[in-house]
C-alpha cells in the first residue's frame, strides 16, 4: 500500500466503486433467478458501498 493517505483513500473508493457495481449485478441475475434472499443481501452490501464512498470522500 502506498504511504501517502490520500493516495490509500482514493484507492479504496475505486475498490468501493467496483464492489458495488459487482454488488449491484449479482443483485439483477439473483432477480432474475427469483433468488430474493441474495438480492438483498446484495442490495445492503451496495448501500454499504454508498456509505463507504462517501466517508472515504470527506476524508480526502
């Protein structure tokens, strides 16, 4: 990991970017498998995203 912190920060929001759009998929397939119990989990780990990016960007 680099030593600069906001190099660290802008790291993980791109991971948290990426988390969430992966979440978000999985989320549309579970749909339309009728797999309801995985589209919510997978909705909650988006909005946990959401919460992240947004702690991570008042940070930097």
């Amino acid at each position: 990991m680099p030593k600069d912190p906001k190099k660290t920060i802008r790291i993980m929001m791109i991971l948290c970017i990426f988390i969430g759009l992966a979440a978000l998929a999985v989320a549309i397939v579970a749909v339309a498998k009728e797999e309801y119990i995985i589209t919510t989990a997978m909705l909650l780990v988006g909005a946990w995203q959401i919460v992240n990016y947004r702690k991570w960007k008042k940070n930097l």
